[in-house]
C-alpha cells in the first residue's frame, strides 16, 4: 500500500480512486470515514481524506494519472453546469466525475484516458 494523493475533499478522492480505477489500478480511500463525522471532528491533516494504492509497482502510473487530473482540475474552478447523480441522485459540481456519495461515474474528459 502507498498513498498516491491526499485529497482536501472527500469527493476529490473519489474522483481520484475513479480515475485509477477505471485504468485498472486498485486503490483504497482512507480518511473519508472520519470526514464524515465532520462538524465533530475538526478536519485536519490526520482527518483528510488520502488515495492509496494496492499495488506499489503501479505507483508511477497512479501518480501520472492523479498528475493529470490536478492539471486538469487546476483551470477548473468555473467548471460546466453541476449535475444529478442517476445512481442516488446526489447534486454535484460540474467539476466533479464522479458521484463521492456513490460512485457513479459521469463519463471522463478525453484527457484522463492512458491511450
Ligand atoms: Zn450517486
């Protein structure tokens, strides 16, 4: 296990766990659980969310991929309309791919494919 990505949101890690694996890398998130106690638990370094790895030998892959995706994210902040969620139903930013509740991809921007 090697973490690859510490997310200020759990949604980013999410959408980061999305990214790999949709390329095939396994990869867990951690710290989410105590995000969502948030309000009781002030967030901090210790709480925030973070992307980690199964498999040590994908780490250069992994980091390629979440390197694209803050790239990609970085000239974002005025991203597309937000979007509902046809897997719960959950309102997110446009930025977002991935529905953080559960999962559910949008579809990706070319950009984020390996080919
Ligand atoms: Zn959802």
């Amino acid at each position: 296990m090697i973490q690859v990505y510490s997310a200020e949101h759990p949604a980013e890690a999410h959408i980061v766990k999305g990214i790999l694996e949709t390329n095939g890398i396994e990869c867990q998130v951690r710290g989410d659980i105590l995000f969502a106690a948030r309000g009781e638990i002030p967030l901090s370094i210790e709480t925030a969310p973070s992307v980690w790895i199964i498999d040590e030998r994908r780490y250069r892959a992994a980091r390629d991929l979440v390197g694209r995706y803050e790239r990609a994210n970085a000239g974002k902040e005025a991203a597309g309309p937000s979007w509902l969620c046809p897997g719960c139903g959950e309102k997110l930013e446009g930025q977002f791919t991935h529905c953080w509740q559960c999962g559910h991809a949008r579809g990706f921007p070319k950009d984020f494919s390996m080919e």
